[in-house]
C-alpha cells in the first residue's frame, strides 16, 4: 500500500482518480474495518477538525463522516441549508476561504457538481464529494470493498445497473466500471443513459483498462450473466414531484425483481446505495404508493430482504470508505 500517496488531495469524482489509488483506498478502508472491529483504537488525525456541509438530506453520508472523524479522533460540525450563510449570504468561494482557516478538510453534499469543484478550487484544504447530482464518489468505495469482500476480485465482475442510468448513481458506476476494469451494463430506457460525453469518456478509460460498457433497453438481456444487480430510487433528491409518474411508468420494466435475479450470474449479489422503497413503511412510500398503486417500488421486498441482498453490508462499509478518504487526504500515517 506503501507507495500511493494521496495527502492533500480533494476527493470530488472517481474520474480524478487512479485505479492504483482507488485500489489503495479500498485496501486502506479494509484495514480500518478491521481494526474496528477488533475494538483497535485508530485516532490518528487527534486535533483535527472537520466541517460536514449538507444541502440535502442524509442517514448514511453524514454518520459515516462524524463516525469515521470521531474514530480518527477528529471533532466535526455540521452544517445543514437551514443553519448556515452558505449560497444565501455567503458565496462558495468565501466560505470555502473561511471554513479553510477553521478546518482540516470540508465535506459537501449538494446539487450541481461545480459547486464542490467550485469549494475545492477556493478551500485550501481537502474537499469531499458526499454527493452531488452528478456524481457519488464516496458511494462507489463502499460498493468496491463490498463487491471485494463478496467476490475477492474486481477482475471479471459484471454490474447490471437497473433503472435511471442517467443520475448521480448511474453515473458514478459507469466511471467505476470503466477505471477498473469491470463490466458495466445500464438497463434503462434510452432517454435515461448516461450523458453522451461521459459515455465517451468513459469509452477511452476502457480501452486502456479493459472495461466493457453496455445500454440494454430490455433489462432481461441485459442482466444475463452478471455478478452485481445494482439499482437506486427512481426519483433522487432535489427533482419535483411531478417526475413521479413519468419515472414509474418508464422504469417499472427495470424493476428489480425474484424474475431478475434468476436472470443474473449465478450467486448474483442484490446492491443499492439507499435509502429504497421496497415496502410502503415509509412516508413518501405510502404516499406515494396510494397515489400511484404500487406496494413496492425500484426493488421488490423479496429480493430486499434475500439472501443474496448484501445492502447492509454495503452501508457499514461507508464508513469505513469514507474514514479511508479522510485519513489518506489528511495524512494520517
Ligand atoms: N447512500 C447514501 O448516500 O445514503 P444517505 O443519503 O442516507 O447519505
Ligand atoms: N440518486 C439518489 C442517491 C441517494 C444516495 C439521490 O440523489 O437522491
């Protein structure tokens, strides 16, 4: 792992990344899983301080990142839209300069892309994608170490991605196929592909690493075969509710059900970032669901709760990841 060294660096998309170092990040987030669950104390960045900024809302991001801080032995302040300056009174560029005097590195979940890489170019500490539209770096660790812990390998491993190819999640394992090798397979319609641009971009990082990229409008053909079926919510956070029917009508046909995971490999494994509607206990759930008639939505509960449903796991391991980020941009040693 020795010879990786990321000190100082932003954390804003994978494409910004190496797949050495992405590699090392994950082995790093190994070791740290490890440790913790030894009960080995691991408070190697003590006296640093974090600030957590969140535009949308969190479960996962935000206590993965006061988790993992405090594990390190860092303090952290949250910032949520309601109670801070930021893009209201105060531009991102400015509270980028004064969160850097205060803080060791800044974390953002937010919408447009180019408001984190706006944060990164003006912070003169380490900035952290925790989300935005565009894409979900952070996420995409925690998917490796567990598609690792499941597989042992990334070498031959086939995601079907179910659903709205075009989002944030899509995205973001279209760029993880191509930088490390792995099939990649968007089942969607084709107005939900990913944009033409990263498709191509995308296309040019496979050929170097050997990664296969495809768009399969018939989900059935085009999750024959594969080792991960991967899917996220059909409506992400910040789109108007009026997407809602659009969205059901057009990706009913990617829903992940009993019927596509016999399709998948054999010892096919179920993800999802989530939170998920698989059930109606929630409240957009049962609203949404009494509104549209569906009990479950992207997922049914079957394969939720399967045993071949790894989504658990999967969340444990963002903390895990997300302590990797922060230790090797700060240089814990
Ligand atoms: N997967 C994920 O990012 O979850 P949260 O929205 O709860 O952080
Ligand atoms: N696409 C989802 C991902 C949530 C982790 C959203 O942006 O809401």
């Amino acid at each position: 792992m020795g010879a990786v060294d990321l000190k100082g660096r932003d954390f804003l998309k994978l494409l910004d990344y190496t797949p050495e170092e992405i590699r090392y990040l994950v082995e790093l987030a190994a070791a740290y899983k490890k440790k913790k669950h030894e009960g080995i104390l691991h408070d190697d960045l003590r006296g640093k301080n974090v600030a957590l900024i969140f535009e949308k809302t969190s479960t996962r991001t935000r206590c993965s990142f006061e988790v993992a801080a405090h594990d390190l032995g860092m303090g952290s302040t949250y910032l949520d839209p309601s109670a801070s300056q930021i893009s209201k009174k105060e531009s991102i560029a400015d509270t980028a300069r004064v969160l850097s005097g205060m803080f060791d590195g800044i974390e953002y979940r937010g919408y447009g892309q180019e408001i984190v890489e706006e944060l990164a170019k003006y912070a003169s500490v380490p900035v952290w994608n925790g989300l935005t539209n565009e894409f979900h770096p952070t996420q995409m660790l925690a998917d490796l170490l567990t598609i690792q812990e499941c597989f042992g390998t990334f070498e031959g491993i086939k995601v079907a991605y179910m659903g709205d190819a075009r989002y944030n999640m899509g995205n973001s394992w279209m760029v993880t196929c191509a930088k490390m090798g792995m099939e990649f397979a968007a089942c969607a319609p084709e107005s939900y592909w990913p944009d033409r641009d990263l498709v191509a971009t995308c296309q040019e990082l496979a050929k170097e690493t050997g990664a296969r990229i495809g768009f399969y409008e018939d989900a059935m053909e085009g999750v024959r075969g594969a080792n991960v079926v991967y899917t996220d919510v059909w409506v992400s956070m910040g789109e108007p509710d009026e997407v809602w029917k659009e969205r059901i009508d057009r990706l009913s046909p990617y829903q992940v059900n009993r019927k596509i995971m016999e399709q998948a490999g054999d010892g096919a494994v179920f993800m999802h970032c989530l939170p998920a509607y698989h059930d109606l206990k929630t409240q957009i759930g049962k609203e949404k669901g009494e509104q549209f008639g569906f009990t479950e939505l992207e997922v049914t509960d079957e394969v939720f709760e399967s045993e071949c449903s790894v989504v658990f796991q999967e969340a444990e391991n963002r903390m895990h990841t997300i302590k990797a980020v922060m230790a090797a941009t700060l240089g814990a040693d």
